[in-house]
C-alpha cells in the first residue's frame, strides 16, 4: 500500500476509482451497530469477570453467592 501511495505521489500511477469493489469496504448501519454492542458486552463481560475474581480472591467472600442473580446483577450494573 506504501508503494502505490509513493507511486502516486510520483506520478507514476493514477487515483483509484471510487467505485471499484476494493473501496467498497464502508459498513452498513446494522454492522456498525452490531459490531459497537458487541464490543460494549464484551468489555461489560471482562468488568465483570474482574470484579468476581476480585471477590473470590477475598477470604470472607461465600462463594456460594455467585449463583445468586442479584449478585450477578450487581456485577454487570456497576
């Protein structure tokens, strides 16, 4: 890519078509979207695992709480 760039500024080659399918690489609504709430879950996911193993790692942590759902919540709402 860096030689097409220098070639260019050389004059050595001409622009490229807009249209042509290697330019068409621009993302739909739906993609950005989707691909925006993915990466939002995925680092709300890693918090969350952060802050279980942290409270796993504490001696007076009861284990037992992680199935609770209001622990579960709690984890993914901070």
């Amino acid at each position: 890519m860096i030689d097409k760039l220098y070639s260019y500024v050389a004059g050595e080659c001409e622009a490229d078509n807009l249209d042509a399918v290697c330019n068409q690489e621009v993302m739909l609504g739906g993609h950005l979207y989707g691909n925006l709430m993915a990466e939002k879950l995925y680092d709300t996911l890693i918090g969350a695992r952060a802050k279980m193993v942290k409270d796993l790692k504490n001696p007076k942590f009861d284990a037992t709480i992680i199935r609770n759902p209001y622990y579960l919540k709690k984890l993914i709402d901070c």
